[in-house]
C-alpha cells in the first residue's frame, strides 16, 4: 500500500474550516426549506377557509350575500397582508409573555422574600432560644439608673465609699460597718426573709462563715429550714410559688456578701429539683424529696468528694517532702493530716498575707496534730521556693479554659513555683466547675473592706491610715481573689480523677449535666 502524504497543520486546519462551512451552509438551506413549506401550509389554509366561507354565503340570501361578499372583500384585502397580522400576532403573543414573565417573577421575589423572612424569623427564635441559654449578666455598678432601681429594693441599707477606685467601678463599693446595725433594727420588719436565711446572712456580714464549702452548705442548710416552714398558697402552687420565696432569700443573702461560683451552682441545683416535682405530689411529700435532695448534694458533692480528692493527692506526697500551701484550705488540710496518719513523713511551709491571715489558724491546727510547720508571708515565697518540693493549694472555682479562681495572691504563688519548676496541685471539688471563661481579676471579682488595709494586726500603735477616707486622692484597694492562668498549673485534682487544666472543657460536656444531679 502507497503512504499517504502528510499534511502540515495548517492544510488540516484549513480542511477543518471548509466543512464547517459546508455545515452552516445545509443548515441555512434546511432553514429556509422548512419557514418556504410553513408558508404554503398557511396560505393553504387560508384559502380553504375562504372557499368554505363562500359556500355557505351561497345559501343565504341576497341581502345577506351583499354584506357575505363585502366581508369577503374585506377578508381578501386581508390575505396579501398576512404576514403583517402574523407579525403583530407574534408581537401580541410576545408581550403576553413578557407580562407572565414579569408576573412570574414578583411572585419569585416574594416567595423568596417569604423564605427570607421565614428564615429570618427562624434565626430569631434561635436567638430568644440563645439568650435562655445565656446566664443574666451581672449588674454593672457603674449604671446609676440601675443602682438607684437595686437601693430600693434592697433590704439592708447600703452606703457607698466616698473614694472610690475608679478602675473597679462596676463593681459594688460600700462602706463597711453600717449594714449590722441597720439589719439588727429590722430583725422584726423583714416578713419576707426567714430567721434562719437572716441568721446566714449576718454570719456571711460579719466574716464568721468563711470559705466556698462551708458558705455553701451553711446557706444551704438554712433553704433547708426555710423549706420545712414552707406551706403553699391556696391560690398558688408549689412549683412557682416556692422558686419565688427562694429568690427573695438569695437577693437578700447577695446582699450581705455576694455569692461564689459554687453557691450559684448550688441554688441552681435546688431550682431545678424544684421544677422537676411532678404536679400531682402532695406538698409533704414535696418537701420531704426537696429536704432528701440538699441532703444528698451536700453529703456526695462535698464530703464524699473531698473524700475522694483526699485519696488521689495523698498518693502524691512522699517521705521527705516540703509541701507548701497558702492561705487555709479545708481539703488541703485534710491532705495533710491524711498524710500524717499514712506515716509519710513531711514538713509544710504555711504562706500567709494580710489582712485576713487565714494561715495562722490553719497553722494552729496542723501543729496541733504534730505536723513539721514553717511560717512565712508571701513577700518571702521566693526564698523559701527553692526548699519545696510540691505545692498544694485550694480553688474557689476552676472555669472552663482552665483558669483557677481563688484567694488573692494565689496567681503569684504558682508564678513563683513555676520558674522554680515546682509543681503545682489544684485540689477543686466538681460542682465548683463553670463553663464560663475569665480572662482576668478586673471584670468579676469582689471587694473586700478598705479598713482592713489600713490596720495592721497586733499593732495597734501604727495608725497613719486611721483617716484615709478624708484625703481625696487616696483610694485603697482590697480584692479578695484572683484568677491563675492554666500555664502555671500542673495537675487538677477533682474526684473525677487527675486531670490537666487542658481537659476542664472535657469534665464540664461529660458530666455537665451529672455534676448538679
């Protein structure tokens, strides 16, 4: 067989070319074959319908055939002028279409401005549904409107410091000392507050109850004595009317000193037992389950799980350790004696600050029990750093990027022990746990008595401060917490187990719902 030549490419392009016009070309001659064959149809048409016409104009009579054949005249003035009607039948038909079309399409926007709205009404019932999910904010102090509203509500009379700090605004500053009075004149006109709720509420004034866990079961040791003395409306129900009575107890107790994390949890804990009664309970019946359920919050969420924290940290210390603690903890406490009674041998260095000193009782106790001591104040934490070997310290409450909210200076402590690369151990019971994020000290916290600073303990002679109100540009500052970043702190002991601060997040989502059951 012959080859065949090869062909450059622009040979094959240029044959490429000819038989795509070739193809235009057939199918321009098939177009105009098909409007030429359209054309006959219709003029065929015409003409039959013309010859019909005449026929049946025949029959009629002459009168009629006059008026028939002007009008067949007229049709046949039309038939040359077909196209032209054609035409403005396409134009009619044309516009027509274009007027559905321009119906159509309102009709689209507003169905789509129907779903728009049926979407933005969505969007908002999932932000009502938010913002029941959101906790009420607190009241900034700042907002004058807002405290004037709150003074006259308030049972106990409140009086603001003349100088303020003006970065603490938002949170409340009273001169302390005027409220016991003004509550010891009205122990016989607040009807609404029970004895017990307004016995809690002095103690919490005064300072004698002290520490998250034992604020928390005092107070709710006395919705418990509330709860007994309880009897339902006639026109109410337990249900709504009792959440209520609770409400006013805890303004009345936020009053007198504001509430922790845990106790907020607590009261939480209680609403909703509260709400989860069924309607069809008698109200002895109702107290007796409301009156069970505090008692197993305080005995599982407390003392078994300091039980259990106790346990797990125990395991941690050994023979010829130096523990350091700040402040008194109860748990911590109960580490060491724990400790003591396993015959580990240890010493504790006890840190301390002014102006509460909780440490010298703390101190009081441990050394009682035989305990190795050594007493410091925070100024020489890191002198004594390099001695320690672990440190142990209290929480009022751990939120949920990890962040440890207790006494203040414990930030600087676990500061200190981590450049000495000492660990530090958190020991926090779980319904101390919160979801929320704190970032610093400045935005939430609580301010302790300014008079506090100005005195200094066991000497009485050293009084420059006594009238430091009266100088303007002298403000003093007593905050009572602070908040540690998770960077500083090793290990969290809950009785959930040892965790990192990394994995509260993973405590809160599990057992979220269980930590207030």
């Amino acid at each position: 067989m012959p080859k065949k030549d090869k062909t450059t490419k622009a040979e094959r392009r240029a044959v490429q070319e000819a038989q795509r016009a070739a193809k235009a070309a057939a199918n321009a001659d098939r177009s105009k074959k098909s409007a030429a064959a359209s054309a006959n149809a219709n003029t065929k048409k015409v003409a039959k319908a013309s010859t019909q016409k005449k026929d049946s104009s025949s029959v009629a009579t002459s009168e009629k055939r006059g008026g028939d054949r002007q009008t067949d005249k007229d049709r046949k003035k039309d038939v040359p002028h077909l196209r032209d009607g054609s035409k403005k039948s396409a134009a009619a038909s044309a516009n027509a279409n274009t007027k559905k079309v321009a119906k159509a399409s309102p009709q689209k926007k507003d169905s789509s401005s129907v779903a728009t709205s049926e979407k933005r009404g969505g969007d908002r019932q999932t932000d009502k549904d938010r913002k029941k999910d959101v906790p009420h904010p607190r009241m900034q102090f700042d907002d004058e409107g807002r405290v004037e509203k709150a003074k006259k509500r308030s049972m106990v009379k409140q009086t603001e410091s003349r100088n303020r700090v003006e970065l603490f605004r938002h949170l409340p500053q009273y001169e302390h000392g005027t409220q016991l009075p003004d509550l010891e004149s009205k122990f016989f006109q607040l009807e609404p507050v029970h004895p017990s709720i307004y016995k809690v509420g002095l103690r919490f004034l005064t300072g004698d109850i002290s520490g998250g866990n034992a604020r928390c079961i005092a107070m709710l040791q006395a919705f418990q004595e509330s709860i007994e003395d309880y009897s339902t409306p006639l026109d109410k129900e337990l249900t709504r009317d009792l959440p209520t009575k609770i409400n006013g107890y805890v303004s009345f107790v936020i009053q007198c000193r504001p509430l922790s994390i845990s106790m907020g949890n607590a009261i939480n804990f209680l609403k909703s037992k509260i709400l989860e009664l069924p309607s069809t309970m008698s109200e002895s019946e109702a107290k007796a389950s409301l009156l069970s359920d505090i008692d197993r919050f305080i005995n599982e969420k407390i003392i078994l799980a300091d039980k259990v924290i106790v346990r797990h940290a125990v395991t941690k210390i050994r023979d010829g350790d130096v523990l350091l603690t700040y402040g008194s903890s109860s748990v911590v406490e109960m580490i060491f004696l724990c400790a003591l009674e396993l015959g580990k041998q240890f010493r504790v260095v006890i840190v301390d600050s002014r102006p509460k000193l909780e440490g010298r009782m703390l101190l009081r106790r441990l050394v009682g029990k035989g305990v190795s001591c050594t007493y410091t104040h925070i100024n020489a934490v890191s002198y004594i750093m390099h001695e320690v070997t672990r440190v142990f310290l209290g929480a009022s409450s751990v939120f949920s990027d990890g962040t440890v909210y207790s006494r203040v200076g414990t930030a600087s402590v676990a500061m200190v022990a981590h450049q000495f690369h000492v660990p530090v151990l958190v020991c926090c019971e779980a319904y101390k746990f919160h979801k929320r994020v704190q970032l610093d000290s400045l935005c939430f916290n609580e301010l302790g008595d300014p008079d506090a600073i100005a005195r200094v303990f066991g000497k009485e002679d050293i009084n420059y401060l006594d009238d430091w109100a009266s100088s303007q540009n002298l403000q003093l500052l007593n905050l009572n917490y602070d908040a540690t970043p998770k960077d500083y702190i090793s290990m969290i002991i809950t009785e959930y187990g040892m965790i990192p601060p990394t994995s509260v997040p993973v405590i809160v989502r599990e057992y979220g719902e269980h930590l207030l059951t």
